[in-house]
C-alpha cells in the first residue's frame, strides 16, 4: 500500500461519509413530508437529487477542464456514492449516450434493472431461506 492509496481511500471515505449522513437526513425530511407514502418517496428524492447533482458537477468539471481525481474521487465517488450509486449509473449512461452510444446505453440501462431485480429477488430468498 503507497501513500497515495491510502490518502485517495480517506478522500473517498470522508466523502462516503458526508454522502451517507445527508441520504439519511434527505430521506428522513422526504418521509416526514410524506408521512403514508404510496411510494418509496425518500428513495426518489434521494435518487434524483444525486442525479441532479453529479450533472451539475459532471457538467461543471467538464466545462472548466477540472480533472483532479482528488476532487472526482472526493465528489463523485465518495460524496455522490455514499449518497446514491444511481447517480453514477445516470451519469455513466448519460456519457454512453453523448458517446453515440445508444445501444450501449439502453443496454446499461436493462442490465443493471433486470439483474438488479434478479439480484435482490435471489438474495432474499437466500436470506429468508436460511
């Protein structure tokens, strides 16, 4: 292990960190506004806030040229992956599609929602099952 390991894992810890106390907090605030939802609300708003913001950041780095991956690893990986991973996946098919990348994107997209799906179903049942 270098140094430079260890400091890029603390950067990305600190920001998972950060990441994961604001999706507690964002989804707390989203069910105490929707107290009997009819749908995971805290979850969507969660969702769509991470999206929000990695286009906002994505978009920001790109246009000024930042590409610290100290910034990138801290923000997007730490920040934004403690607070939604399906903020990487928004961004990462946002890229496949400005790649011209349809197919590739449309992809990404069913496979992460079927074998997401099946993932979860297949867990559970080895979960409830043992």
């Amino acid at each position: 292990m270098n140094a430079n390991w260890v400091f890029h894992s603390f950067l990305v810890g600190a920001g998972g960190f950060i990441g994961s106390i604001l999706r507690f907090g964002v989804g707390g605030l989203t069910y105490r506004m929707f107290p009997a939802p009819s749908l995971p609300y805290g979850t969507l708003a969660v969702n769509v806030i991470g999206c929000l913001a990695i286009g906002i950041l994505g978009g920001i780095t790109d246009a000024r040229q930042i590409a610290a991956s100290e910034i990138r690893l801290f923000l997007f990986i730490g920040l934004l992956g403690g607070f939604t991973t399906f903020s990487a996946f928004g961004y990462e098919t946002l890229a496949l599609v400005r790649a011209e990348e349809p197919f590739r994107a449309a992809l990404n997209v069913g496979l992460h929602l079927v074998l997401g799906l099946i993932a979860v179903w297949m867990g559970y049942s080895i979960g409830n099952h043992s």
